[in-house]
C-alpha cells in the first residue's frame, strides 16, 4: 500500500534556563536528539538561522542564559521531535 506520508511543520521559541546557555556539551547534547528524528531541524537567535544537526553551526549561536532560541522542524515526525528537543531545553540539557 503506497501511502502518502504527511510533511509537518513546526516552531517554539524556548528561554535558555541552563548556567551557560548554548556550550559545546549543551549543543551536542541537542545534536544528539536531533538526529533521532527524520525532519530537518533548524535553530534561530537573533535572526540567524542554523542547521540543528550540527555542533559547529549551533555554537556560531553564541545564545546565552537567558537568551531567546527558536527550534523549527520540518517533516514526517516534526512534532515529535519539537516535543523531544523542549523537554531537553526544559530540563537545562541535563546539567545542574
């Protein structure tokens, strides 16, 4: 049966509450869950937008605490994977 698979989109714009904001361990700690999922994710502060599957991209962010960051994504499993990548911005990626 070819079913036709629907492409989803979706955004939210999250507070960074962790003590340094976007760092290298943050970053890959969010490239790790990004690339469980199918969609392209993206992030965006300040008017630049990067591609959510890559450290390096991630930090040129340079989003502090406090500091507003937008996740976009785009496809199959967009929701799920918006929903994934809150919880791990929600929860400081871990850390204190």
């Amino acid at each position: 049966m070819g079913g036709i698979l629907e492409l989803t989109e979706a955004s939210r714009t999250l507070k960074l509450k962790n003590k340094l904001g976007l760092h290298a361990r943050a970053a890959a700690a969010f490239v790790k869950v990004a690339q469980q999922f199918k969609s392209k994710i993206y992030l965006e502060h300040k008017g630049q937008k990067v591609n959510g599957d890559s450290i390096l991209d991630i930090l040129t962010l340079a989003c502090p605490k406090g500091g507003s960051l937008t996740i976009k994504t785009e496809g199959v499993d967009a929701t799920s994977a918006l929903e994934a990548l809150e919880k791990l911005v929600k929860n400081k990626f871990g850390e204190d």
